[in-house]
C-alpha cells in the first residue's frame, strides 16, 4: 500500500467523496427544472427523456474505454482531468436555447463523467485490502446520495428564484476550483501486484465475460441503475404534478429522504458486508440480494399511494435498502476478478448499467402516456424481486459451490 501513511488512505476516500458530489449534483441537476425547460423550450415527455437519457447512452459507450485506460494511466490525472471536462460542460449547458443543444451537452458530460468511476474504484482497491474494502467503497458511495441531494435541491430552489440556467453555472464552477484544488493533495499509488498463479492473459474482454459470476453482477446491476435512474430522472416530476409541490420542494422531496436513507443504508450494508465475507464466500452479494428483495414493497408502496406522508416513507424505506446493495457494487465484482482488471472490469460494469438506465427515462415517459406515472413507479418492485432472485442463485450456485471457493479464495490470498 503506497503512500505509507495508513492515515491518508481515509483521506482518499475523503477526496474522491468531494469529486463524487459533484459527478452526481451536475448529473442530478437537469431533472428538477424539468418542467421549466417543458415550458420555456417547449418540449414534450418523451423529449425530456431523452435529454436525460443522453448522458447515460454517451456514459455507457465509453465506459469500457474508460475502464481500460484506468489500467494503464495515471488514474489522478483520469480522475481530475474528467472533473475539470465535465464541470466545463455543466457551466456550458447553461447557454442552450432548443432541444439538441440540450442533448448535445449531456452526451459530453456522460462523456467526461464516464472516466470518474473505473479509475476511483481502483484506486481505492489499491488503498483499502479485504479488511476494509466494503466501508471504504460504502463511505465513497454515501457522495452519490449527498450529490444527488444537492443537485436536485440546489437546481430547484435556484431555478425557481434565479432560472434554471444559474445553477448549471454554480456547479460547473465549483466542480473546477475542486479540481485546482486536488491537483497538490491527491497522490497515485503504486498498482496491486498480480496473483502469483494468475491464469495466461486472455484479453480484458474475454476472461470478464467468461466469469459467471460477473455476469450476474453485470445483469443485477442493469436492473438495479434501471430503476434508480426511472427515480431520479421523473420523480421530481411526478411529485411537481401529482402533489402540487413547487420547483424546489419536488427538487427536494425527491431527493433528500430517498438519499438521505441511501446514506444509512449504504453504511450498514458496508459494515455487515466486512462481516459476513469472512464467513461466507458470497457474503457481499448476500448483503446486496438482502436490500434488493427488502425494497420490493417500498417501490411499489411509491407510486400506488395517493399520500404524502406514506409516499415519503416509502421513499425513505426503498432509500435504505437501495443502499445496502449500492454499498457493495463493485467491492462484489472485485471479489472475482483478477485485480489487474478491477478497472477494466468496473468499467464494463459501468458500461451495460448505464445502458440499461439509459433506457429508463424514455421507456417510463412512453408507458407513462398509456398506464400512467403511478403505475410505471409501481412496477418496478418486480425488477428488484427478479435481480433480488438472480443474486440468491448466483451465490449458491457459483459462490458456495467447489469452484467459486476456489476463485474466491485466490482473490483474497493476493491480497493477505
């Protein structure tokens, strides 16, 4: 582990949290004035959607690139240059006038914001062994939920008050000065070795998708980012139409209690994460199968009730249990790849989930025209029960079985 300084690998993490924020408040941002740029651009819902989309079918197709230069560069210079790109395009957005200028920059901030994950999941694997894996990852995670928090807020109240334009300028700025900033504190470490018995390199590509167990993470996690980014991306929206709120409440509302549970619930699953792998083999993917199944009545309580109260309750419920399995995305696949693939590895996984969500925002304004918003909300408590599934037979099937002791055993011996 390198810098020597046991301390600074917390410190780390602290960094990363900083630029993390920021990677999600710019995402966030769009979709709490919504309804400003339906009205002022004239746009309808399935418009919307792809603007929202956009970023995620750009972040998707460079996930993979992403990950493989994340094993081959500096990932400081990857992580700060991605910082410093995509805060230009955030401040840029605001200069839109029509619909593709809109597209146009989302795609380039997918673009930059692509580089961020695969790059900072593998240096915090080189920071934090086995031991400390899971909490290191689950605090890292808890700036998606602060991001989105202050993306969603500060984009509504700003936009209600001062046009939507203001906020895209604030956050761009901020996102700079943090990347100045970062340039003296952040320092790269030296790379985990390989395994001693590592098998003959067959390509980043093949020996990823010839793991069995990746492709059920791969597959869950599709699932999973297609229903969080269906909440992100319309619930500010629906609670705007449905309850009346205002701009900055429904920014609010649709943010804070999910995300703030999401806080609580991605430290639990981190704690019970580093408790369970040294019992059972699959013990971070029974920690994330544990949150997808419990947030099954929740989502569907979401968009079924017609109160407020019961909707931020369920809110905060599939917040919580959204974080158990958030805490432990990519400390799951790092148990089963060789560690000279974590970023490679994390990028594909990066890639076809960000692929499924960017199906999300578009699939949910179409069937939102005939079902309805309720019902869309509603249904996707059986995308979590079937992925909540997949994971329970993944792990007896592949962890508690010969072979996957097998494999699991030789990630943790390179890294003892």
């Amino acid at each position: 582990m390198a810098p020597s300084n046991r301390g600074y690998k917390w410190w780390v993490v602290a960094m990363l949290w900083l630029v993390c924020l920021f990677n999600y408040a710019d995402r966030q941002a769009i979709f709490s004035v919504f309804p400003l740029l339906k009205s002022e651009i004239g746009l309808s819902d399935v418009q919307l959607g792809v603007v929202g989309a956009a970023f995620m079918w750009v972040y998707a197709l460079i996930g993979p690139l992403a990950g493989w230069l994340g094993d081959r560069l500096s990932r400081k210079g990857l992580i700060l240059g991605a910082l410093a790109f995509w805060s230009v395009v955030t401040a840029a957005t605001a200069w839109s006038h029509s619909y593709w200028q809109l597209v146009l920059f989302r795609a380039l901030g997918g673009f930059g914001e692509a580089f961020y994950f695969p790059a900072s999941m593998s240096l915090i694997s080189d920071y934090h062994g086995k031991d400390t894996r899971s909490r290191a990852m689950s605090l890292h995670q808890s700036s998606v939920y602060a991001g989105t928090i202050a993306g969603g807020t500060v984009a509504g109240f700003v936009a209600q008050y001062r046009g939507w334009r203001s906020s895209f300028v604030l956050f761009g700025s901020l996102g700079l000065l943090l990347a100045v900033a970062l340039l003296a504190f952040l320092r790269e470490p030296a790379r985990a070795q390989p395994e001693k018995s590592s098998p003959p390199d067959r390509g980043a590509l093949a020996e990823i998708f010839g793991n069995k167990v990746v492709l059920i993470l791969i597959a869950v996690f599709i699932g999973a980012n297609f229903v969080a980014m269906i909440f992100l991306t319309w619930m500010p929206s629906f609670l705007y139409r449905k309850f009346g709120m205002s701009l900055s409440m429904a920014g609010l509302n649709a943010t804070a209690y999910l995300q703030v549970a999401s806080v609580l619930g991605v430290i639990s699953g981190g704690l019970l994460a580093d408790r369970l792998i040294t019992r059972r083999r699959g013990g971070r993917m029974i920690t994330q199968a544990l949150g997808l199944i419990s947030g099954v009545p929740f989502l569907f309580l979401t968009g079924w009730t017609l109160s407020v109260p019961v909707v931020v309750i369920a809110m905060a419920g599939f917040g919580y249990f959204k974080g158990m399995y958030d805490a432990n995305i990519f400390a799951s696949l790092y148990d089963v790849v060789r560690v000279e693939r974590r970023a490679a590895a994390a990028g594909v996984l990066n890639s076809l989930g960000w692929l499924g969500g960017g199906i999300a925002p578009v699939a949910v304004a179409i069937g939102s025209e005939r079902f309805g918003m309720s019902a869309c909300l509603s249904a996707t408590s059986a995308i979590y029960c079937l992925i909540g599934c997949l994971l329970i037979w993944g792990v007896r099937r592949y962890m508690d079985g010969e072979a996957g002791g097998s494999l699991f055993k030789s990630r943790l011996s390179s890294e003892a």
